[in-house]
C-alpha cells in the first residue's frame, strides 16, 4: 500500500472548483518562496502558499447570507465554511502551479459573522477541516483558529484564509528544485495570462514588489 493510499484510507479526493476571481484589489493567493528548513512539524517545502480570504461563492454568488446564530443556523454555516474552505485551497493549488505541488495545510484561519453570545465557532469551522480532509486528504490537517467576527464583506457567514507548504516549480531547466532563481525571489501570485505590466504593477502591492 503506498503512503498516499495509508493516508486517505481509500477516499476519492473531491474535485476543486474554480478560483473564485478576486472582488477587490488583491490576489486569491500568493506563492512565496521559502528557504529549507526543519524543525518540530517540519514539512518539506520550498514555498509558502497563502490565499486570500475566500467566502462560501459557487460561481461567483454567494450561497447563504446572514449571521450565525441569527438567520443562518450551525449546520448551514458548517456547510458554508466547507465551501469557502475549498475555495481558498483551489486558490492555493492554483498558485503553486496544481494540487500535485501542495505539500501540507500549514493553518487554517476561519472567521465566523454571528449573533452576541455565539459560542460553536468550533462546529462552524469543523465544516471547513471536514471540507479540505475529503478535497485533499493526503495533505493533512492543518492548525486552525475559529474567531466570531460581526460582519464580513458582501454580508457572508464565514470567511476562510488557508496556508500551504507546496514545491515551488524552478524556473529555468537547471535550477535545483530547493534553490530559489532572481525570479523566484517575487511572490507569484494568480493572474491572467494576458496581463499587461500595468495590470501586474496593479494587482501586486508596491510593498510586496521587489
């Protein structure tokens, strides 16, 4: 039995949706190089991949709108954190060139609109850890925080931000798998093909621009 078979205990992975397209001045997600390291939860990597906050949006529209524990109830918000939990790593996978570069779920961050006095975050956000271990099995569970927020944009239950190790692609034929190019050095994040360098200058904070 091979390590990834061990692993998902014989579930077939669900398949990602689309990359929910950006409502705003930012990317999905972003790919940072990383330099090697270990330690205690090492997981081998050269890139840190990290999304944007993703709501629960099936084909651009948002599913359900209102406050948990007001208008939205647990279950229904559970099954909404999974579907923004699979958008964000769609986002990820996305960034670091498919699914087959991610390495692990590092953290996963869930932000709950609720009513005062909403205390099942946690049951919220298992929809969102149940989501990924179905979409992504072999990548593990990552850490997870659950906050109760009282708005979010566009009026959503929850929000969801996902941080990924994944194998950054070399650049160039004889760049080492573990060895960050001059190009490498900027964050690579999820943009149109035919982009113009206007657009890129855009879509790319000037902080974060090297």
């Amino acid at each position: 039995m091979s390590e990834t078979d061990r692993r998902t205990d014989g579930a077939i992975p669900e398949e990602l949706p689309e990359v929910p397209c950006p409502r705003g001045a930012y990317a999905a997600a972003v790919s940072q190089p990383h330099p090697p390291c270990r330690g205690r939860g090492y997981v081998p990597c050269s890139a840190l991949v990290v999304s944007a906050g993703m709501t629960p949006r099936h084909h651009g529209t948002l599913t359900v709108t209102g406050l948990v524990g007001g208008e939205v109830d647990t279950a229904a918000a559970a099954e909404a954190a999974g579907l923004a939990a699979r958008n964000a790593l769609a986002a990820v996978a996305g960034a670091a060139g498919g699914l087959d570069r991610l390495r692990g779920l590092l953290r996963l961050s869930v932000f709950i609109a609720c009513v005062d006095g909403f205390t099942e975050l946690s049951a919220v956000a298992d929809g969102a850890s149940a989501a990924l271990a179905r979409t992504a099995p072999a990548l593990g569970i990552p850490a997870r925080t659950a906050v109760g927020v009282r708005a979010l944009p566009g009026g959503a239950p929850v929000e969801i931000e996902l941080t990924a190790a994944a194998q950054h692609p070399p650049t160039t034929q004889n760049a080492a798998p573990d060895t960050p190019t001059a190009q490498d050095t900027a964050p690579t994040a999820l943009i149109p093909q035919n982009a113009t360098p206007d657009a890129l200058s855009r879509r790319v904070p000037e902080g974060v621009r090297r």
